[in-house]
C-alpha cells in the first residue's frame, strides 16, 4: 500500500509517526472515511473536507494544506490507485494529512437488512469524527462478537444516539425522522436532510420508542443507506427492508452515481 503524506508517497513501512506524538499518545486526530463509485467518481468530497477542518480547529490542530490542496491530494490518490471502486480514508494529524486507499469490499447481503445492538455508551466530542475511536471501536466490537452488524448508542437517559459508526433514521407515517445534536454530523445524513423528495424532522427517541417503529436504516459514507431489520431481541417491522426505506435508497445511489 502506497500513502499520500503531506502529498509525498511513501510506502507503508516508511509513513511513520513519533510514538511521543499526540496522535499516538492521545489520539489526537481527525479523519475522514469515504469511497468512489464508478468511474472512480469522488461523492461529496467537499463536504468531507469541510468537516475534517473543522473538526480540527476545534481540537486545536493547524492544517497546512488548503482546502483545494487537499482535494487535489485526494483525486490524486483516486486517480494512481489500481481499483475503480475504493475506500478512501484521509487524516489530519499535527504532522500533517495522510491519504491511502483501498479496494472496496461490500457485503451486499447488507441491503436485505441487519441486526444491531444497543450499547449504552456516549462519545465525549460527537460532533468530529475523531481518531480518538475507542468508545466506538469497543461498542462496534461488543455488537460484532454478540452476532450483530452494528452498535446503536444509547445514552445516559435512554435516548437513541447514533450508530457506533453511522447515523440512525426512523420512519413514522410519511416523514423521516434522526436526532438533531448529540451525534455526528454525517456527510450522507447531511445529503439526506437536504433532499427534496422527503421531509426530515428531528426527535429524541428512547431505544423502546425505536423498537416499535416500522422502519429504521442507518447511513454513512461507505453504505450509503442500509435498514436495520432488528434490534436486540425485538423485530422491527416486519423483519423485511421497508418501503420508505428501499425507496430513499434506490433515489440516494442515483444521485450518488450521477
């Protein structure tokens, strides 16, 4: 694997940061996770620049690379890898911004729907996507050796969060509905509240709220739109991907490969 650092290529051997950084003492960072569709086409690049540099400025780290700096790094990458379909993930450390990517790998059997677990769990600065990941990583990992997809976090009073590396959205009659703070401003939650053809309010909900709607999918970058067919024990729905469901996502992977 080759890694784009500070726009110069090294080998993963050589792309090395000090054991006495931040970065490795304190997991101070910032990333970005996001994939190519086809023709290597790049999905909201912009935005997932915009959020690394902000998240950066609030933990304090300068970046010294411009915004279209960074962008060109990233096609740069896009264009010398040998896939057409990637996984693309950008850093921001105080030594500077990292770029790598890698052959995208889905499970399509996803999209019929998966389990997810509920873990009480709350993350300290939600609204970054932070390399400080281990309340996440350790939430995901209880979820997956529990034979789930995914983690829902639940926080101290009981109300639904996020996913452990997604947004969560609930249907109630016609309208959508996710949490408005408390949670990661995702990229494609941001692409779907925006979107014309449906109508997204905000609520809390508590996770047994959750388990008695008729449909509820998570969302990121790299899946897009997946529905979320149980949770713990209980069956959402009808145990079947949801029509609202299957619907917003056919119209999201259009738009995506536009």
């Amino acid at each position: 694997m080759k890694i784009l650092l500070n726009n110069q290529w090294l080998d993963e051997q050589s792309a090395k940061l000090s054991m006495l950084s931040d970065a490795a003492m304190f997991g101070v960072g910032v990333f970005e996770t996001f994939r190519t569709f086809k023709g290597r086409k790049l999905f909201l690049l912009s935005d997932h620049i915009d959020r690394l540099l902000l998240g950066a400025t609030i933990i304090g780290i300068k970046v010294n690379f411009s915004h279209s700096a960074i962008a060109s790094m990233v096609e740069r990458v896009c264009h010398e890898s040998e896939y057409e379909l990637q996984r693309i993930k950008l850093t921001a450390w105080r030594e500077g911004i990292a770029i790598y990517s890698s052959e995208l790998q889905i499970d399509l059997e996803k999209y019929k729907g998966i389990t997810a677990k509920s873990v009480v769990q709350s993350r300290s600065l939600p609204e970054i996507k932070s390399t400080s990941y281990l309340d996440c990583h350790l939430s995901y990992k209880k979820a997956i050796d529990s034979g789930f997809s995914e983690a829902i976090l639940i926080d101290g009073q009981g109300l639904v969060t996020e996913g452990s590396r997604s947004n969560i959205f609930w249907t109630d009659g016609n309208h959508l509905f996710t949490r408005e703070s408390g949670v990661l401003p995702g990229i494609t939650r941001k692409a779907l509240i925006q979107l014309k053809q449906s109508r997204v309010l905000f609520e809390s909900i508590s996770l047994s709220e959750l388990c008695q709607k008729k449909e509820v999918f998570l969302c990121n970058s790299i899946l897009g739109i997946v529905p979320i067919i149980g949770i713990d024990q209980f069956q959402i729905g009808s145990g079947y991907p949801g029509i609202q469901t299957e619907q917003l996502s056919q119209l999201y992977n259009e738009i995506c490969q536009k």
